[in-house]
C-alpha cells in the first residue's frame, strides 16, 4: 500500500469516550492517516432483547460512546480536518431500536414538558442481512414484516468543542458531534473546523439505518467495523460540519428551533456556494433557493440538525476550496484495493 | 373519451381569488371532473423585467391569485376531495424570481423582527426552454448562468377553512393553501378534508422549479397550464393534506415552529401508515422512524410546511383507505391518450 | 352627562360574532360613543358545573362568542380606533375554568402533536365575590382552597384583520383578537390599527382573573358587563396592538416561536418609544433593555402573546402619539360621576 | 458573630472561572458559609469608555468571568445547595452596556443567520449613583437623559453540569449559569441541584439592573462586592434553578425555543407547588394557571430563560419543602447586625 499509513483500534470497554472535548486523546496520528475503528452502538452494547429495556440496562452519562479521539498531528485552531468515510460495515448481524421515556419527536420531553404520562418503553430487534444488504423489521403487536435496505452510516462523529466546553456525544453542535444524518455514509468527506490543538476527532453511533429526522429518537443502532481516512487542510476555517460527496455539498445546521438549524445550514452552504463558484451572496441565495435540496437529519436531539445540499452539478464555476474530496477518494480506492 | 367530464377555465382578472374561503364558487362541477385551467403567477403577472420591484409593481393584498373557487357537488364536511395533477405545463417561456423586503428564511420579517434594514430588492428573470426542459439561471452580479431542470408544480392548492375563516392564499395551513412543495407535480394526487360544503377547490402558483425550503421565499414563478382531476371520497376525513404518487404516500404539516410542522406530517403519516397496513402506532412510529424521508416544503411562509414521505414498497399489507390514486391516473391515463 | 353619546348593547344568542372580520356590524357609532355592553363566557355559556365537560356541551366553532362588530364612522385603513375600557364587572357571582383534551401548555397539542393520550377533561367552578374582590379555587382532588383577587379582563378585543382574511375570535394577531392579557383590565387603553372601513370593533372573553400564559388554556371565564369608550385617531396608524395605562406604555406581539412574539412587542415598543421621546433606535434599544417588563400574556394559543410595558416616568421627554389616553380617562371619570 | 462561618474572596485575574465545570475548586466550604466576593463584570472590566468596543477589546472564550468554584463540602448528586443572597452592591459607580454584533433579541445570529449585516456597535456608559440608588441612562444620539433605579443582581450563578459537561458561563442551563434573570436579588434564595461531589459553586455577572428578556443582549453591566450564603440540603433532588423569597417560590427554565423554556419552569413550578400543597397535579395547573406571573428573563443567550412565579399567600397548606430560606434570611440578619 505504500504510502498509506494505516491505524487499527478498537477500544476497550474503559477507552470509549462519553464527551466532545475533555479527553486525552487515544492515539496521535499523522493527517492522511487510514483508521481502521470498531464502534460500539449507543447504548454501549446493552440492548441486546426485546426485553433490555433503555432506562433498566444503560447508566445515564454512559450512553453513545465514542472511538477517540484522535489527535491530528499539525491541527491548530482555524484548520479544518476532513474525516473520509471509506467504508462503514455493521460487526453484529442485527441492530436494535427502542422508545425511550421523555425523548423522540412525538412525545413530550424534558424540555417540551407536559403532565401527560411517557409512552411504553418497547424495543425493536432488527436482523441484518448483510449479504443481501436488508435490514429486517418485524412489528411486536403484529406479524407484519418488511425488508429495507440496509445503508449504514454514523450517527455522530466531531471535534472537541471551542469555547473551552466538553460536550455530551448525545449533542450536535458546530463541532459536530450528534447529528444523526443518512448523508454520514460511505465515500463522503466530512469537514470539520479545529477548535484545539490536535482537533481530537472521535466517532461513533453507527446506524444500519435511519430516516430523516429520527422520528422516535432512535435509529437501527449497532456497532460498526468502519474506515476513514483523517486529512488536515490548514489555514481553512470550517464555521459549520460540511459534508461533500461526488455529486454534492452539504452544509448541516444544528440548533432550536429547528428554523434556526435550517437557516444556519442554508445559510452555510450559500456562503460555501458563493466563495467557490465568485458568485455574489444575493446570487447565490437565488441559485440556492431553486436547487437546493433540504431533507432533515434529526429533530429529536439536544440540538435539531437540518441539512442542505446541492449538486455539483448546478453549480457554475465551481472550484474546491478544500481540494481534499477527489484526493481522499483517491486514497480510498487505492486503500481498498490493497485490501 | 367517453365518460370524462372536461372543463377548459381561464379566469379574467377579476374572477381570480385572494383566498380560501370567503368567494363564491366559479362553476359547481360534479366529482370526476377534468378541469384544463389557467393560473397566473404568484405576482399576478405583474413582474416581467428585472426592474418590476415586487413593492413597486404589486398591490397588497393582490398576490397568489388562485383560479377557482371550484364547488364540488356531493361534498360535505367530513369527506375528502382528491386533486389529481394530470399535466403542469409553463405557459410563457420566463419565470420570474425576486427578493421581497422582510421575507425569506435569510433576512429578518415583520415578525422574527429586528433592527436591521432589508436585504435589496432584486429580480432575476429565468428562461425556461420548454422542449429541453431546462430553467437557466443568469447571475446578476457576474456572467455565470446554469441550466437547472424544469419541474413544474404547483405552490398552492386547498379548499375553504374550517371554523368560519378566511384565509389569505399565502397561507399554508390544515386546509392546504401555500405549501410550496416541489412534489406537488404532475402524477401526484393531492387529498384534502373538506370543512365546507362544496369543498371550495382552488390552484395557483405555478413554480417552473423550486429548491425544497424556498428559502429567499420566492421560487421560479410562472403561469401554468393544467390539467387536474377533481375527485370525491365520500364520508373519509382527511386532518391534513395527504399527496399520493405512483411510489410514495405523504403526508404535510404547516405550522410555527418548524418542529411542529415536522411533528404534524409525521403523526399525520403515521396514523394513515398504521390504518392503512393493520401495525400498531408504536410498531408504526418504529417503522416509519427508519424509512420515512423528510423534506421540507417551504421555510418562509406564514406557516412552514414539512413534508413526511414514505415508499409503498416499505408498508407491508399495504391497503388504501382512499382508493383514489389508482383510479385516478387511469383517468388521467384516459385523458392524455384522447387528447 | 351632557356630550357624551352612551350605546348600551346585549346580544341575543344570534348576535354574536365567532370571528373577527366576515360578519355585518350590529350597530355604527360616532367616535367617543360610551358602549355598555354584555359579553357572554368563551364557552357560549354551556359549562356551569362541574360536569359540563367542554367536548360534550360545546359546539366548535362556536367558541369565544364576541360582542360586536360594532362601525365606527370614518374609521378607515392606516387610521388607528382606541378602545378605553372604563369598567369591566362580572355578570355573575361564579366563573368557570376546564382541562380542554389537546389544549393548553403543559400537553401536547394537534400542532404539537404526540402520541400519548390527552389530559383528563376536568371543570373548576370558581366562586366569585363581588364585594370582597375574591374568587374562591376549591380543589376537585382535595379539600385545599385559597382566594385570589378578583382582577377581571377581557382577553378577546379586535378590529376586523387586513388581506381580506376572516379570522376566528380564538386567535390573536395583528388585528388583536384572543390576546389573553392580563394588562387589559379598567383604566387602560387599547389602540388597534384600523384594516377595514369602520374598523369593525368586537370585544369579550372575560376573565375574572388569569394568570401570565394562561397555562392550561383556560382562565376564570365569566360574563361581563363592561363598559367602554370607542374613539378615533386619524391617520396614525399602528402595526400591533398597543395599550397604554396611566403609568404604562404596552406593545404587544402574537405568534409563533415564543421568541417572535416577543421580538414583536419588543420592537414595536421601541418604535413607538423611539418616536414619542425623540431618541434614535439605538438609543431606544438600551434604555428599552434596562427598562422594560415583559410579562407573558398566553402560551397556549393558535399564536402566542407577550407584552412589552415601560414605566412612562422612565421615558425622557414623553409626548403622546396618540393623544387620547387622558382624553379618554377624562371621558370615563365624567361617566362614571353621572350613572 | 458567634457560629457564622465567614470566608472573603477576591479573585485573580488568573483566578477567574470560564466555565462550569471543568474547574479546581478555589475553596472548600463547610455548608453554612458566609461568602463575602467580589465579582468582576461580564466583560473582564474591559469596557470602560464609549470607544471600547467588545469586539476589540474583549477576547473570546474571556467573557463572563466567574467567581469561584467553591466546593461544598459533603454536597453529593441528588442533593441541593441553597445560595442566599444576602447583599449585592456596586463595586464602582458606573457601569457599561453595548451591543454586540450578531447577539441580542432584536439582531439577526449566528444561529438566527441572515444575510443582513450586523447592527452597528456602541457603548453606553452609565453612572450609579449608589447613595441616590439611581442608574443614569444618557443617549448616544441626543441630549436625552434619565434616571432608572438601581437594582442591583447577579445574572449568572450555577453549579457544574451533569452528564460529564463542562459548559460556557455564557450558558444557562438547568445547571444554572447565565439565567439573567433580575429576580436573582438580595433576600432570595436560589436552590441548584447538585450534578457533582462538593457541587462547584460559582457567580458573577452583575448588573446594576436590566429589564426582563435583556433585550440587547446586555445588561448595564458592573462590578459587585456581594455577600451570600451557601448551604446544603440532603437528599432533596433540584430539577432546574429555583428561587424563594419572602413572599414567592420560583421555577426557571432555560431552553429553545421560548415555549419550551416557558414549558420547563411552569412544569417545575407546579411540581413543586403540587409537592408543597398536597395538591393533586391536574388541580396545581388550575391554580397556577390563575395565580402564576411569568416575567421573562433573557430571550438573547445560548438558551432563553422563563420565570414562573407565584406569591406564597395564595398556596394553601405551604410547607417548606426545602425549609432553607426562612433559616437563611435569619443568618443573612445576623451577618448584617455583626457587621
């Protein structure tokens, strides 16, 4: 493989971190670096029943932990790392689903706090075929079943925070963390901007899949065999996650209410769009106004995270301000290919 | 073409509606009906060069003129009238987009009110090329232009309200109106619950395309010529708009904040998901929270539209409540062979 | 009484008004007239023990009758009417508050939509004494009482609203409507912006008294017999409703986030402080943030209110705007010294 | 002074607290400890004249310096520490307000993000007349003058946060932090629940006064010299910051958007009234659905704060749950005798 330098780690039961930020990193590795991660699902393992109810088996902070993180030889605060998703694989054949009390969309919360009782705690085991790439759900009070596809991806993956704060892995913010989108899946560049010294990237929370928004809270989670690559692009500031793919960019937002997560994504990706393509600010609000697309990643977490994207191809002009994508996809390929 | 009940109907200026409700039907049409009618753009035709400002040209509250109302014979309060799109079609090769003072998801408005002044009034005219169809976007502030894709519909689409009201045809609420959703297109049938007799059915808005948020609240605006079906479900409620294609069953919320527009789309589809497939709300809150797709409608009106979409292919014993949609595009199949 | 012109006015069950625009005035007046009017309860009158759940004796939407629409003469768009409330007293020596099943703050709602089971439906008779100023709460699951103040209001007062819209008397707006303000009690001036000619003024939703937010939903309702004067200002408009009291100036905001309500009542607040006292934005804006009190008025209705209130002694340099508010106090007093 | 323990502090510039959490204790203190502190104002004293704008003298993370953390001894999870207020006074006789670009109510964000540029930023130096107990406001843009009164209070006091974070002082949350609210005065009693072993105590933030929802985003910001005492109450858990004076028990709430924070301190103010009362839930909401005032304490920081407040004279049966205000205001007379 040549020039590839190549890290594998799986943590053990006392290395997973619980936090953005207030950990001493795992391991230090140089940008460019491969990672060959085990995470384990976000309820550290414990649901692993119909009968492993959340508020019995976990023990609260302990919930979503984290691979890392991983200190970035060279990282200083107003760089930008790139995390390059080469493969994303569930390590269990099944994944598993539950309510939770006080937390999802349809039901009050802590926060959204009503006098009404919290919904019955249930869980959903879901095989997990992964030859032919489905995921299984079967009803509990029925004997409807149905295939889906499976798409794995991870629900959280960030940088310590700036500020001088340590966040919960359970909260998305400007330095990523939970943001619970589909998009984080195989052969997506995800950039992030540094915050401290060595960015200390973690990841974790691997979904087999999950819609947009996770309605209930909770995705197919399971743990996860995945690879990346981590690049360093210094002396470019990332105010927000950006996502690229080969066909887009991606600007996530995530905040209360949940048009203000909307607003700073869109908002991100025109100001991305304009500084790439020379285009000014007001054409850029116009081109993105009709092109964009705006699926929801979640609207159950600590912050809500909405998601705006745009081809590639409806852009004008367009350069690559990191000039990091085609590069770690080349990386990918070539890592796959010595596989 | 045998059974199908056709009516041609261009409004003259002043037979065009300024909102649901409150306007006396233009023709009482029996259930089935196809209606060929012409809808004016949202600025009443009235910007048509790059120097029409919206604040000069139009006159409150003359906006979104809506072709209609249409009386539907046999509808009662508690039935549901399906709207099936058999053809949008740009009657004029330009559409017209603009910033409008204090409106937008990207600027301060009268009510998420602040001090600074308004962004700038701008006005960007596309050309639609209609045999490739294709808009091309040309930037004010520089030369660059992109081809985007014509894919016309339909902003706005409802029946008269519920409790006495009148509501302007900006608005997007529980008896449809302004949702702004590009998957009101062409093959697409809309159900909407009737709250008056007649139901009161009007369009307008035709959009030769529109990003999923609309975010500086104006999309490619243009006059359509369409084709619909006027349908009646007899004695079935509909609490929200519900759109049905080929593939997909949706449901819509509009409300303030976004999350309770998303939380309205989502319970309303889980709800039709759970009678129409036999599951249990919470096997159907789990079902839909991995499988639903989630993109917003628009982020700038009066009330956000959120829009909660599902693959029939994912519902297992999947039977349909309306019995409409199939029956419908037959119809609509009928139609287009005659034409 | 010499000049003043005096109006008195009970409707018959068929002359309420159930919404704010869309219904014939039921008498016109002069500016200045003197109206001693009865409005009924928000419930029509059909909740009177503790039995009388709201679901089964009420019929939507004949909810929040309103007295009116009274014409006042040469009322016309961009002037503004003054509502002088010189005393308000309940018809009755008993009020009545309830649970409604999906309303209030503390439950989830059809826009807040979960899926747990409503709140139980419950009925509080309050016993009011007239003499003493007290309404006697008596718990329904113990034996606990306690008196509070007699403080009655009027949630509900109105204009006919702008853009042709007919609106329920449920929601406030800018038309005013069910604002549910403690602030408007005897001895304040309400001014609302004229949308229609003759204004279209509607009042009723009595409490005996409420709460800041209304939190379930449902204050002390009771018929009242108030009495109000109805002036004119000519060519001055105002974009919210504002109160002013002896002591205070109050803008007031109604919608959806919280925040936005609030940002309205601040900035119109500041506007009008801005322009009576002479200071710039800016400056108004400070003095504004060390001043101001901002008291909660609903959070439970289809928009949500909060008022902004200044000290008018904290006010360099104070002139009125308006110019009515002593007029009308005078008015009252004579009133009050001739019955 | 016989038993009063009393310990005097005055930070170092190096001693300061940016955070809670994240921080070695200064002290440790038995409960019952008197703390006479000086706490520096939220810009670090930096902003001393009309030409130091924030964001050219102040140097972020470095605002909202904070006076502690004291380690309470004994404090463990589950339990609360009470911290009274027993003075709070000026430390010079001016004090200083600005507004900052893209933070306050009536700006556009960073996470209410629009296109519009920033408002223009300024400083307004007030004097404190502290004999006169005045704050004179002076217009930037005219000859305006005019005197407030003082009010002296700290905006921000807290405890470390649970779930392993380490917060901003920027920040309220139901660790406390940066409520702003101007309830927070001399004679009350702030009850925080303890997330930590010693809970972590800190303060700061003084304002001269402010009015409710601290529309700007900025106080008229000071200095203080401010006695409290801190004490321990075993084994009575604190959801979210309450507060008790002599004539009101308090709940606070902290979250986004507005309703929610609003949600959160009704509901934990009819819990606690409920407990109180021996009131059955359903029949707390009525009563404080009638008796509640819900002033506003901050719509402008990282979450929005809500009060609820209700007067003590309308709860039948109070007890004292935590039976901690009365013993302290009888230690805060005390210390004030002895001195």
């Amino acid at each position: 493989m040549g020039e590839l330098e190549v890290l594998a780690f799986t943590p053990t039961a006392e290395q997973y971190a619980w936090t953005f930020g207030g950990r001493a990193p795992i391991a230090r590795i140089p940008p460019g670096t491969v990672l060959e991660v085990y995470t384990e699902d976000c309820f550290a393992g414990r649901v692993r029943s119909a009968s492993d109810l959340v508020s019995e088996v976990c023990e609260f902070p302990f919930l979503n932990p984290q691979t890392g993180p991983f200190y970035v030889e060279g990282a200083e605060p107003g760089d930008t790392v790139a995390v390059h998703f080469v493969s994303i694989e569930p390590a269990r054949d099944w994944g598993a689903s539950t309510t939770v009390p006080l937390f999802g969309a349809l039901t009050s919360t802590h926060a959204t706090a009503t006098l009404q009782p919290p919904l019955p705690e249930r869980v959903w085991i879901w095989d997990l075929d992964l030859e032919r790439r489905l995921c299984r759900f079967a009803a509990l009070d029925s004997d409807a079943t149905v295939d889906l596809p499976l798409e794995p991806m991870h629900g959280t993956v960030g940088v310590a925070p700036a500020n001088l704060e340590v966040r919960s892995a359970l909260v998305p913010d400007a330095f990523g963390g939970n943001m619970d989108t589909p998009e984080m899946r195989a052969g997506v560049t995800c950039y992030l901007g540094v915050n401290v010294e060595g960015a200390l990237v973690s990841l974790g929370d691997g979904h087999a899949r999950q819609g947009e928004g996770e309605t209930c809270g909770v995705a197919v989670e399971t743990a996860m065999n995945s690879v990346i690559v981590v690049d360093l692009i210094k002396g470019v500031p990332t105010p927000w996650p950006r996502l690229e793919s080969d066909d887009y960019l991606m600007s996530t937002g995530s905040a209360r209410p949940l048009e203000d997560a909307f607003r700073i994504a869109q908002h991100d990706l025109l100001r991305w769009v304009s500084a790439e393509c020379g285009l000014s600010e007001l054409d850029a609000y116009q081109l993105l106004t009709q092109a964009v697309e705006s699926p929801l990643a979640n609207v159950c977490d600590t912050n809500y995270t909405s998601v705006a994207k745009v081809r590639k191809a409806y852009l004008p002009g367009l350069r690559s301000q990191y000039d990091a994508h085609a590069r770690l996809r080349e990386q990918a390929r070539q890592y796959l290919a010595a596989r």
